[in-house]
C-alpha cells in the first residue's frame, strides 16, 4: 500500500492526474515555441520554404555531381535553372494577363449591366434612382475610410518589401542547403548528448526522405490540377486559361483550401466572361478534376508517399491557418509528414539497423545496445575466465 495520503486518491485518479500534468508542460512548451517563432517569421518562413526547395532540387544536384559535375557549379545550375523557370513562367503569364485583360474588362462591363438589369427587372424590382444612392454610400463610406485604406496600402507595400527580402534570404539559404546540406546536420546532430545522435541522426534522415516524397508528389497533384481546368477552361473558351491553370497550381499546394478557392475563381471568370451556362459547365470541370485529386491522386500517391490519413491532412490544414493563416495550411502538411516518420522511425528504433547510419558515429547501429541496458555496460567475464584476487590466490594456495 502506498504510504501517505496517496492511499486515499483512487488509482486511475492517479494516473489521470500524471498525464494531465505531463500533458499540460507539453502544451505550454509547444504555445511558447509557437509565439516565439511567431516572432521570427522573417527567418523562420525562408528557412521552411528552403528546406522545401532543396529537397526537390537535391536529386537534380545529385544527379550533375554523379556525373562528375563539380559540386559548387551543380548548385549553381541548379539553383539558375530554378530561377529561370520562374521567372519564364511569370514573363508568359504576364504576357497572357495583359492580352486578355481588355476583353476580360469589357465583358466585365457587360456582365456589371446584366446584374444592373436583374436588380431593376428582377424580383427585387429596384429603381434606378435607389441603385444610384447605393452606389453613393459605397462611395461616401470609401471616402471616410480613405486613411484605413491608405494604412492596408502602406501596410501591403511593406508586406511586399518583407517579402523581397525573404525571396532573396531563401536563395540564399538554398545555396547552402545544396552545397553544404550533410555538413550543416551534421553539425546539427553533434549538438545533442552523443548517446542520442544515432536517433536524432536517423529520425531526421528519415524526415527528410519523407518531405521529399511530399514535394513531388505534391507538384504531380498540382500539375494534374493545373493540366484538367486549364485545358477545360481552353476547351469552352473561358479567357486567361494559362493564367487560371497557373493559378490552380499554386494553390493547390495548399490542401482543401487552395482547391476550394482557384476553383471558385475559374467559375467566377466563366460566369463574368460567357454567362451562366459556361460558368456551370466551368464548375463540372473543376468538380470533375477535384474529385479525380480526392479519390485517386491524394489515396493512391499522397497517402502512400507520407503515410498520411486524409482526416489527418485536413486536421492539420485547419489547425495550421488557425495558428498562422496561409502560411500555416502551406506548411501544416509537410511539417506533420515529417514529424509522423520521425517519431515513427524513433518509436521502432529505427537506428539499431539503420544501414545509413553505418560508421557515422564510431559504431555499427546494428550493434546498439539494448533498451534497459546502459551504452557504457561490460558484461562480466565468467568466473573462470577472471584474473584471481590476491584473495583467492592465497585461501586456493592454503587449499593446496
């Protein structure tokens, strides 16, 4: 029976009472790593993004060096090329953005005096003279809103520097990661006590191999995304189809929400630009392309490429534009892929016959001890193997 006043307090009040304690420091921990990285997102978002892009690219500069490419002039094709796709992207969206836009804003005209003739002619039988004051509000309330407007202007064009700098720290960082990735975790790793560097050596390997994973299957997804309602927005002739399919790319990088919105913009260009029916038929296009995302790209080559559950994904998607809006539904996926194949790989302990890890820290991980015995443990020799004590060697010579 346990002594003192614990005999009174039933068992599983006991246990329950353990957990919540050990429960509630783990949740104080993780809300004061949150606020703090709140505070660093000028770092902390390059650093992520980086990450992402060299665990892309790191095959492309692999692939150079294993043909005898010196390791400094593969980065730096690599890292040129990447520049150079961008930005040939954007030059042809751009390009495609400024020849439609004319058209685009004359039928925008058009479909502005189509609503103006529902509100008039429609069940809300509206007067002119009433859709002209409330065309006057709109106007009179913009013009005492004048300086909060003027704020969210100066607070977007800061937004937009921070956002420079933050593009040229993350090809910065980039650089390095390519160049000099196994050095700096190595670096990394000799931080932790070295009983523990095999684990953290192995878990963050593995978390590594799965962000990757992520990265392309996550540009195949996007790519079929694009692909499907862009091509379908061409078909039935919906104006800046390659802007659209551009913009369905990026979004679809983030989960649900990416593809919730483009779609909801490709039906709203069909409907300003060619009226209800081709809107409708805009909107079967992209329910058709989501639904082939859904049930056959995310089950088939998300989930067995991350080892992730869609209820899990959408979770994480939800938690992470709470805590940080975009940015937060950007990385909530990639972020909960790597931590499930680290604390998987860490929970099976994965290092003891990790072949990866050969040699990497003066031992064979297939030689790792066990669980409840100390690294630093000898086993004793059998007794008939062991020197004698001056001891013994006397009481042996008296038995002679």
């Amino acid at each position: 029976m346990t002594g003192g006043s614990d005999q009174y307090v039933p068992f599983a009040l006991r246990v329950a009472g353990s957990w919540a304690w050990r429960m509630g420091l783990v949740l104080i921990a993780a809300g004061m790593l949150v606020w703090l990285l709140s505070h660093l997102t000028l770092l902390i978002i390059p650093l992520m993004v980086a990450a992402l892009l060299a665990a892309l690219l790191r095959p492309v500069t692999g692939w150079m060096i294993r043909r005898r490419v010196p390791r400094g002039l593969a980065v730096a094709i690599t890292e040129v090329g990447l520049i150079v796709v961008v930005l040939g992207a954007l030059f042809l969206v751009g390009r495609q953005v400024v020849a439609g836009m004319s058209d685009l804003g004359q039928q925008a005209i058009k479909g502005l005096l189509k609503i103006q003739d529902w509100l008039t002619n429609g069940p809300l039988g509206l007067s002119t003279d009433q859709i002209t004051k409330y065309l006057n509000d709109v106007l009179d309330n913009l013009q005492h809103n004048s300086g909060a407007i003027l704020s969210k202007v100066l607070t977007f064009g800061t937004g937009f520097g921070e956002f420079g700098a933050g593009l040229l720290l993350t090809l910065f960082i980039l650089i390095f990661f390519l160049l000099e990735g196994e050095r700096i975790w190595q670096f990394a790793v000799r931080l932790f006590p070295r009983l523990a560097r095999p684990a953290v050596d192995g878990a963050g390997r593995r978390g590594w191999t799965s962000l990757g994973q992520y990265v392309r299957v996550q540009i195949l997804v996007a790519g079929v995304d694009a692909v499907g309602i862009g091509v379908g927005a061409a078909i039935i002739q919906v104006p800046l189809a390659l802007p659209l399919a551009v913009l369905v790319f990026l979004g679809s990088f983030i989960p649900v929400v990416g593809a919730l919105v483009t779609g909801a913009v490709a039906v709203l260009l069909a409907l300003v630009a060619n009226g209800w029916v081709n809107a409708l038929i805009m909107l079967a296009i992209v329910l058709a392309v989501q639904q082939l995302e859904s049930h056959l790209l995310q089950p088939f080559i998300m989930g067995r490429a991350v080892k992730l559950h869609p209820v899990a994904v959408v979770l994480a998607v939800a938690a992470g534009s709470a805590v940080a809006g975009i940015l937060g539904a950007l990385f909530a996926v990639p972020v909960l892929a790597v931590a499930n194949s680290s604390v998987r790989y860490i929970a099976t302990r994965g290092w003891d016959d990790d072949p990866t890890l050969a040699g990497l820290h003066g031992r064979d991980p297939a030689d790792a001890p066990d669980a409840g015995e100390p690294p630093s443990s000898i086993t004793p020799a059998p007794a008939e193997d062991r020197a004698p004590t001056p001891t013994g060697a006397k009481q042996k010579e008296n038995e002679q």
